[in-house]
C-alpha cells in the first residue's frame, strides 16, 4: 500500500511524507471433526464428537517512509517476520434418555486441550534513532474439563421441572519474551511465566411454564 500523510509538529511545523508498505501472509490449516450418534432403543441416544485442529501462519512486514516536507521521522524503515503454530484438540461425549411419561435424562462431558507458539524480528533500518533489533516470542497452553447433568421431568399441565448440575475447571499457562538490541526486558507481563487456574461450580432448579402458545415462562433458583 502506499500513502501520504499530513502532520504538524508542536511549533506549528508542517510535515508531509510518503509511506509504503508490504505486508504478505502465508498461513494454513488443517480441521479434522468426526462425529458418532448411537441410538440403543427408542429415546437414548449416545453422541460422541471430536476436534482437532492445527493452523500455522507466516507474516513478513516492510514499512517504508519518504520525508517530502519536514523534519524527518526517527525511523524510516522497517521490517519485521513473524511465525506461529497454534493447536486444538477437543472431545465431547452426551447421553440422553427420554422416557414415555416425559421423564429425561442428560449426561454431558468435555475435554479440551490447546497450544500455541509464535516467534518474531523486527528491525528498524533506517532513520535518526539507535537502530532497533527486537526479538519476540510467546507460547501458551491451555486446558479444560467440564461435565453436566440435567432432569427434566412434567409435573403439572404445562409445567416442566428441571435440575441441573455443571462443573468446570480451567487452567492457563503462558510466557511472552522481548529481547530489544541484546538486553531481554522484563516486566510484570513479559519475561516470567504466568499461570492461572479457574474451578467452577453451578447448582440450579426451575420450572418452565408454558403459558399458552404465544407466553412461557421459567422460574428458579440458581448457585453458582
């Protein structure tokens, strides 16, 4: 792409300059979904499903400016390069009962796992300020569980009771690096490892009235 640009300094400075950029990407990914329904007997059905992904990008940058008018810019030039790999993978499994007086069962549960990686350069070529070499990376794991019932049982004309129960856990772990002229910085975000980790647990009950065809209502209570 290219541009010009119209600036004034602080004194009133009148600053005209071109700039031209190219910035390919590459990437690419494969998605792999399989899925399986069972049903045993009339009303059960056993769902099991799965996901597995894998994507990869390629990013290279250049950014150039031209001075036309003006004081010129502390940097006129840069490029950078960055690649990085991210992975998923996920399986589900639901059982589900449904009984001739209206009574039904449903079971769910999950896992899940994912990854990622990426690693830069970026390089200031060109201009008034101490050339810049930056070097970057960062990676991440994630992982999580949940499972989940739930009773749906009429009770009255109209009405529909149903308790459930959920829980989750989550964990993160993660580090980003940034490495500038030699020197690795380090703050509270880049340069230590950070994790965190989330437990999650959900009682509720309610009632799912319908009150005619155009009106329904849920009342509940719910404990998370």
């Amino acid at each position: 792409t290219e541009s010009q640009r119209l600036t004034r300094g602080r004194a009133g400075e009148r600053r005209l300059q071109r700039n031209v950029s190219r910035d390919p990407w590459r990437g690419g990914g494969i998605n792999f979904g399989p899925r399986v329904d069972w049903r045993p007997r009339e009303g059960q059905l056993l769902q099991w499903q799965a996901y597995l992904q894998q994507n990869e990008t390629d990013n290279r940058g250049r950014f150039a400016i031209e001075p036309l008018e003006g004081t010129p810019p502390s940097v006129l030039q840069s490029e950078s390069a960055t690649r990085g790999r991210t992975r998923l993978g996920r399986t589900q499994l639901q059982w589900s009962d449904r009984r001739d007086s209206g009574l039904r069962w449903e079971l769910k549960g999950l896992a899940e796992w994912s990854a990622g990686e990426s690693a830069g350069r970026s390089d200031a070529l060109a201009g008034t300020a101490v050339p810049l070499v930056r070097l970057q990376s960062a990676w991440n794991r994630n992982a999580r569980a949940s499972a989940g019932a739930r009773l749906r049982a009429p009770w009255a004309e109209g009405h529909q009771a149903v308790l459930g129960l959920d829980g989750e856990v989550r964990t993160r772990r993660e580090q980003r690096d940034l490495v500038e002229n030699g020197r690795a910085l380090r703050t509270d975000s880049v340069g230590q490892p950070f994790g965190a980790e989330l437990r999650r647990l959900v009682l509720f009950a309610q009632d799912d009235w319908t009150v005619s065809d155009a009106l329904s209502l849920t009342l509940g209570w719910r404990q998370e």
